[in-house]
C-alpha cells in the first residue's frame, strides 16, 4: 500500500482506502471497561465511486470492523434500523 502525508494531522492517509476520515486528538476515556478516543472530525474524503446521492454508500465500500473480545474481523453492511427513532417504540 502507499501512503501520503495529511496536511491537517500528523498521520498517514492510506491511498488504496476508499475512505479516509481525519481527526485531531481529544481526550482519552478510559475505564474498567476499556478505553476509548475522542477526536474532531477535519475531514473526511470518498472516492465518487462510493457516494449515492452525496452520501456515502456504506455498503459499497466492503468495510470490516474489528471485535477485540472475541479477536475477529467482520464484514460491516446492511442497514439494520433507524437511529433515534427504532428505539421509541420499545417505551
């Protein structure tokens, strides 16, 4: 893969990535649960490829995530619900 450096944060954007999102550093959160980071979004770029009407095609990337309980990787797809309304009809 190749890289170039970003010009807002020190860190590489990987050329190859169909998505790259940079963020300045914030805080970290830790507790007995973990620890997490907190960061600005600066900019987020998609290759035209991956957008439907403006908005990123989540699917079309073939994105994979990582679960660090139970060390695997899984494919990321397929809307399953709407945020902040799904959860109104559970009251």
């Amino acid at each position: 893969m190749t890289f170039e450096k970003s010009e807002l944060v020190d860190a590489p954007i990987i050329n190859e990535f169909p998505i790259a999102i940079e963020c300045e550093f914030i805080e970290y959160q830790g507790s007995e649960r973990g620890i997490g980071v907190i960061g600005k979004v600066l900019r987020t770029s998609v290759e035209e490829a991956h957008l439907k009407d403006g908005k990123v095609d989540i699917d079309s990337i073939e994105a994979i995530s990582f679960d660090p309980f139970t060390m695997g990787y899984y494919k990321v797809g397929g809307r399953v619900g709407n945020a902040f309304k799904d959860g109104l009809q559970l009251k």
